[in-house]
C-alpha cells in the first residue's frame, strides 16, 4: 500500500483541439417555449450564451470559431422574431465596439450582406475595422449565411475573373475556390457542434465542411454551458480523422 494518497488529478485539458470550431446555435426557440415565454426570449438567451462561449473557446485556445446567427432561410420566420435577432447583433456590435480593447478577438462576418439594415452594415465593417490587428482567436459570425449562397457567391466571382480574361477555366481547381470563399485564408472547421438535439447540417459551411468532425448535443443553446464545449472537445480528443487515407 503507498504511503501516501495521490491528490485527484484537476480535469486535464485534451491534448488535441479542433484549431477551428463552429458551432450552430440551435435551440433558442424550444427552450423558450417549454417555458411558455415568446421566442425571442429564447434568441436573448442565446445571445447571452453565445458570449460565455466565445469567452470560453478563447480560454481554451481555441484559434478560429464560427458561429452561425442568421441563415439565409431564417428571413422566413415572422417578421417580429427576424426583429430580435436583428436587435441582439445591434446591442451585441455596440458592446463589442465599446469592449474591444479589453479582448484580442478579431471579429469578421460571413455571409451575404445587402439586405441587412445600414447601421448593422455599418456596425459590422466597424467591429471588422477595429479588430482587425488583434492577434488572439478570430470570431466569424454567420449573417445572412447559407452555403449554397457561398458557393454560387465564389462561382460568380470565378466567372468574372474568368469574362475579364483574368482566368483560363482549365485552370480553376479547389484551392481557387476556396479563395472565394468568406473563409478565405482560414483553415476549415476541424469540429461542428450543433447542439438541440437536431441532426442536420442546415446549409451551414458546406463547401468548408468536407472533413470536418459533426458533434451533435441533447441540449439546448440557452442552456449550453462551458462544461457542455469541454465535453464536446474531449470527445473530439477522442475521434481518429483520417482525411481519407487509413
Ligand atoms: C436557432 O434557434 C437560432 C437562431 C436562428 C438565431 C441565433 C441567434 C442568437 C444566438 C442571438 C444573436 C446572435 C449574436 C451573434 C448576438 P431556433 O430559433 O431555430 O430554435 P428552435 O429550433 O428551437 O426553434
């Protein structure tokens, strides 16, 4: 019998991180409903979740997370609810715009942007602007985000190259595409966690999301705790990616 007690290890960190997350916030609406209050409660919820977990993933070390906030398909819900997601990435771009010296998060939008209101536009190129040169994790928040639009958004780029003789069509392979994607320059997701119980990729990082790890959680956004991320990174820990090869 050893003489003494060995102390209880602290919950060790994985070895591995996924170097890019993305997580889609799903859950917002159910959470609010099983408490009888209107969905947009459930969307401020969310948003309150959101950044406890940008917080999180930036103490963990994460490098790049993507978050999806609004897809090209949400603009069919009434028009009420598309008002509060609206309203919650306005008060969350003025916070952000007020707090950025306190954070080293470079923040940067994916998606298709004119239908978005001008003072959201404006607001977004801000928080872009002032972040830019911050050397911590990078932010990418989906707005007016589908991936199919993204895709048809890099074809049509690569077809003006292509009309202004900038390009020979013979020529174009991934690598030319992936630079027309919004990600541009970043490295694809490693790991997409969707939690809510749902098991569908919902048009979201489509062309990014070829090798990517999909972790599917039994909890609602809202409720989504830092302990729920770590759990979902030692999982991920645990997955043997091969990229197809053996
Ligand atoms: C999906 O849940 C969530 C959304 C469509 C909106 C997500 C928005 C936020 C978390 C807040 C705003 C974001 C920022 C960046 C400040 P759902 O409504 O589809 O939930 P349900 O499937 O339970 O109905």
């Amino acid at each position: 019998m050893p003489l003494f007690r060995k102390k209880t290890p602290e919950p060790e960190l994985p070895a591995v991180l996924p170097e890019h997350l993305a997580i889609i916030m799903d859950g917002n609406g159910r959470w609010a409903k099983k408490r009888g209050l209107p969905r947009r409660v459930g969307h401020s919820y969310g948003a309150q979740t959101f950044r406890t977990i940008t917080k999180h993933c930036e103490k963990r070390g994460i490098r790049y997370l993507t978050v999806y906030a609004f897809s090209t398909e949400n603009w069919k819900r009434p028009a009420e609810e598309v008002e509060a997601i609206m309203n919650l990435l306005r008060d969350y771009l003025k916070e952000s715009l007020a707090d950025f010296q306190k954070e080293n998060i470079r923040t940067h939008f994916i998606g298709s942007f004119e239908p978005l209101a001008d003072d959201i536009r404006r607001l977004m190129r801000e928080a872009e602007a002032v972040t830019e040169h911050k050397t911590g994790m990078t932010l990418n928040i989906a707005i007016n985000y589908g991936g199919r639009e993204e895709i048809a958004h890099a074809a049509r780029c690569l077809a003006e190259d292509v009309q202004a003789g900038r390009l020979h069509p013979e020529t174009i392979d991934e690598k030319m595409l992936a630079r027309r994607m919004y990600t541009a320059g970043q490295p694809d997701p490693d790991l997409i966690l969707r939690p809510s119980g749902e098991y569908r990729t919902s048009n979201f990082m489509l062309w990014q999301s070829a090798y990517a790890e999909y972790i599917f959680m039994d909890v609602l956004w809202p409720d989504f705790k830092p302990a729920d991320l770590d759990a979902a990174l030692a999982e991920y820990a645990r997955r043997n990616r091969r990229f197809g090869g053996v």
